[in-house]
C-alpha cells in the first residue's frame, strides 16, 4: 500500500522494470534505438508511453498478465502480495472477500499467477545430495464408493482403489524442489525424469520401492526401508521431500479442500515456488512483481 497506493504508480514501475529505468529512455522498435519516451494524458484505461521521435506507442502491461484485463492494477498487486506473503496460500473465495470482486475474477487472477509467474521454469540440473519420492494426492474413499467398488469386484483399500493424480518430487537438500503430476509410476518413468534433472556425479535417496532399481547404474542410490519401519539411518532418509508433500497436502486441505487433477500442476508450481524462495534475501512479493514484469 505505500509503494503501490495506486494504478498510476503500479504502471509505473511495470514501465520502469520493462521498458525505461530512469523512466524516459527506452528502446523504440520502430526507430530501431533508444528514444525519448513521454506519457500523454489519453482516453484509454491503461496509459501508454509515446515515443517522442515517430509517435509509437509502447504499453506496459502488453504481453504480461495484466494485459486485457479490466481488473485493477492496484488490485492486481495487491493479490501478487496475497499469494507471496501466505505459507499455504489463499483461495480464491478468500481473494473475492479482499479485492471485492466477483469469483471468476479471482479465480482467474490466481490461477495467472501460478501458472505464469510460479512455473518452474528453472532448468538447472539437482547435485549433490538428492531426494525423490512420489506420492498420491486425494481424499480417501467414501463408504459409498467402497460399496460400489465391493459390488464391481475392485479393491476397497490401497493406492489404486480410488483414482487420484500422481505427483513426483525431488529435492535437494537445503535447496531446491521440483514437483510434477506423473502418468504412472512405473520404474522407467521415474528413472527417466531423476536422468533428465539430477547430475550422474550425485547422491539419490529413495525408498524400497521398485520402481528405483537400476539407479545405482548412473548414480550412488541409498534407500530407506520404510517396509520395516525404519525411517532415518545415519543421513538415508527421504524426510524433506515427504516434509514438502505433507506442506502441499495440507495447504491444500486446509486453504482449498480440493483441487482437481485438471489445476493441480498450477498449485504445485505455488508451493515449489515458495519453497525455493524461502530463503531469498529479497522479498517474495518484489521477486514475483520482476517476474510479472518480465512476462
């Protein structure tokens, strides 16, 4: 509220951070170099910046999340600090109740806002010390669906006796995570996604399951057996990537209730994204406006 009290100073700094730092100068993509640029008071919503050599005009919120939307700018900020500044995030019935605007709005900010400006956009490969581990996320089966799987001749009980999206994660230790919705969970798919992002010369800690073997081929693989009860021996654990999946799972529970497998990459994305920022010396909120700025 005091950096950005208003649109006109939001415009500002996404023309700044875009186009012009010292506010004037910037680059003309019809005069091919750099002019003089100046703002003159017009008819249209969103301000745009005018080059004082050929007339074009250049606008801020071109191209970024922003664009074509008839919602606040101020606003627009304000929901960028929201989702910055909460530890399990904020649902969008929740945003409608702060900004005063109608669901769909909200909805629709927010989900620009994961997909856009949390991606996981970060192609650096994991050293070091890495954890992977996959889980399910989804509610347990009702009493009803059990009957209806009884009466099929399903399962009632164990992983597959209700569908629910598969998500697969790797951390590194006092750093990075990556979380992702898998097809399956079979052996070449999850050696095939730790190849792609995990350098040969690290150190992989899973647990017993099957799907794992083979990795001691390419890297050192320590497991846990968690078939025995046994969860931490010496520095084999995989207790940080399970912190991260008890962190999304109950942020979810507790913020949304329920996320469809449709929207659950996006949510991923937020909670990655906070996660690896965690530990930045500038504040989420700023990082996340450069990002917004940058698109």
């Amino acid at each position: 509220m005091r950096d950005y009290p208003d649109d006109a100073a939001c415009l500002e700094y996404l023309w700044r951070s875009k186009y012009a730092p010292d506010g004037e100068t910037a680059h003309c993509p019809k005069c091919e170099q750099d002019r003089r640029f100046k703002k003159y008071e017009t008819s249209q919503r969103r301000q745009s910046w005018t080059c004082t050599a050929c007339g074009h005009h250049v606008h801020p919120t071109a191209g970024t999340i922003f664009h074509k939307s008839s919602t606040s700018l101020h606003l627009w900020f304000y929901a960028i600090y929201l989702m910055s500044s909460t530890r399990c995030g904020i649902s969008a019935k929740q945003l409608e109740r702060e900004i005063g605007g109608n669901y769909k709005t909200a909805h629709r900010m927010l989900r620009l806002i994961r997909t856009d400006l949390m991606s996981q956009d970060d192609d650096r490969p994991f050293s070091g010390s890495v954890e992977a581990d996959e889980t399910w996320v989804g509610g347990k089966m009702r009493e009803s669906d059990r009957r209806k799987a009884r009466a099929e001749g399903r399962p009632e009980f164990g992983p597959y006796a209700k569908p629910r999206p598969l998500v697969f994660g790797m951390v590194e230790r006092k750093g990075r995570v990556r979380a992702e919705v898998v097809p399956d969970r079979y052996g070449y798919s999850l050696r095939s996604k730790i190849a792609e992002r995990v350098l040969p010369a690290s150190i992989i800690f899973t647990d017993e399951f099957g799907g794992y073997e083979g990795l001691n081929q390419r890297y050192t693989h320590r497991r846990i057996k968690h078939a025995e009860r046994v969860y931490v021996s010496g520095d084999v654990h995989t207790n940080t990537i399970e912190g991260f999946f008890g962190l999304v799972k109950n942020g979810i529970r507790g913020t949304y209730h329920a996320v469809s497998a449709r929207h659950l990459q996006g949510y991923l994305n937020e909670y990655a994204w906070r996660y690896c920022h965690r530990d930045s010396d500038e504040a989420q909120f700023r990082l996340l406006l450069r990002s917004a700025a940058r698109i």
